[in-house]
C-alpha cells in the first residue's frame, strides 16, 4: 500500500474545498473511501505548466485523470464502492459517462466560455492562484481547452456553430439535473446510505456549479429549483469537508 499520497489540485472559494470539478470528483471520493491524501492546493509558488491538475504522486508514480487516479486508489484498496452490486457498478459507470456527456459542456461553458462569467469570476480567480507571468496565459489556455472540449462532445463545426450549440448544452445540462434529482430522490446518497464513486463525481460537478457566485447564472437557478440536490451538495461539505453551510 502506498505509504505517501500527495494531490495537486486547484484550492477553493464560496465555502467550496476547489472550485475545479476534477478536482473535487478526487477529493470526495478520497474522503470516501479514507485515502489519507496529503492535498497540495496550487498557488502562486506553483512549478507546473499546462494546468492539468488533478495529479496524484506517491513514491513511485505519478497519475493524471480523475478515473485513473480513482482506479489507482482502488487497487490500493481504497475502494468507496465495495458494499456495490454488478448493478449499480454498471449504473455507476451509465451515470458517469451521462455526466460527461450531458452536464460537463454546460459546466465547462458556465466557468469557462460564457464572457461574463470568466471575465469577471474564473479569469481572475485562477489567475490569481498562478505565478506570474503564467498567470498571463494559462487561464486563457484552460478556455480555449474548454471550448474545444465542448465542441468536440457536441461533434459539432467550428465557432459559427456556437449559439446553437450553447441552446443544445443547456438543454441537455438540465434534462441530466433534472435525471440525477429524480434518481437521487429523498435518499442521502445514489445508492443508498454510503457515498461512492458516483456521489463523488455527482458533487464535483455540481457544487461548484451550485456555489459559484456568477453574474450569469442560468444553469445555477435550475439546479438550485432541485432541493434535493443542493441538500446532496451541502450534506457532503458539512459531513465530510467540515464546511459550514454559512460558508456557502
């Protein structure tokens, strides 16, 4: 079993543990599932490059990805899935790839594409976290990166295509909301009392998404209309990151 295990990942904001959503997937499923992760917050001492956080190290190696890292704790036998059936192992796996599909462009759009939104609270959050002069370009990079992931997932054209994209993403972002709160109904957790991989997924998207403070916030008064959802995200941070629902 792996003696050391450090996370580099974004920090946080607005009662959030990272206001980054790969981020937060590890962290969750990291109290989850007790792995005694050592967590480095980035900040303006920060050596790396390309902002490909989260990165997970331990003494012999180095893993990227939020699925790999998850993959890579379980085989070190931290495993939040265990009580799990082949069921809801194969719903997990449904869940988290309607997710990525379906709600992660909308996230990615929120933070990263929508001006008003990145202009005014991600461009200068991250920026603020990054040693200049990379703070000059990687916030910037991180956009461009978004966009092309979000028209790579909705396999469309190029740029001229972008309104009609961004209707379609909002769209499927909320009918996906819409799912996981009928799913989750008046239970604590996706599959019952103990939290797993889906639980830590379902909190890294949503809770930035529901804490954020935006000026653009469409995406945020649908979710925030999904009680059970929202009490999902709090319960999480209270019981788990000892944040006070106050911090919020």
């Amino acid at each position: 079993m792996a003696a050391s295990l450090e996370l580099s990942c974004w920090g946080g904001g607005w009662g959030l543990p990272s206001v980054h959503s790969e981020s937060l997937v590890v962290m969750a499923y990291a109290k989850f599932s007790g792995a005694p992760l050592k967590v480095n917050v980035i900040d303006n001492t920060w050596r790396g490059s390309r902002g490909d956080v989260p990165i997970l190290t331990t003494e012999d190696n180095i893993v990227s990805q939020p699925a790999k890292i998850l993959n890579f704790l379980r085989k070190q036998k931290y495993n939040a899935d265990y009580e799990l059936s082949a069921k809801q192992g194969a719903d997990t796996l449904a869940y988290i790839a309607l997710l990525e599909e379906k709600l992660l462009p909308a996230v990615l759009h929120t933070f990263w594409v929508e001006s008003d939104n990145y202009f005014t609270v991600t461009k200068p959050w991250f920026a603020s976290q990054i040693p200049f002069p990379l703070s000059l370009i990687l916030p910037g990079r991180m956009s461009r990166g978004a966009l092309n992931r979000i028209l790579l997932t909705r396999g469309q054209p190029p740029l001229y295509h972008l309104r009609e994209v961004e209707a379609q993403i909002y769209r499927d972002a909320k009918e996906c909301l819409n799912l996981l709160s009928n799913r989750l109904g008046t239970s604590q957790f996706f599959f019952g009392n103990t939290p797993s991989t889906l639980d830590a997924y379902v909190f890294g998207f949503l809770a930035p998404l529901y804490k954020v403070r935006f000026p653009k916030i469409q995406l945020q008064e649908h979710l925030k209309q999904l009680s059970n959802l929202c009490r999902f995200c709090d319960d999480i941070l209270s019981s788990y990151f000892r944040i006070s629902l106050g911090d919020g």
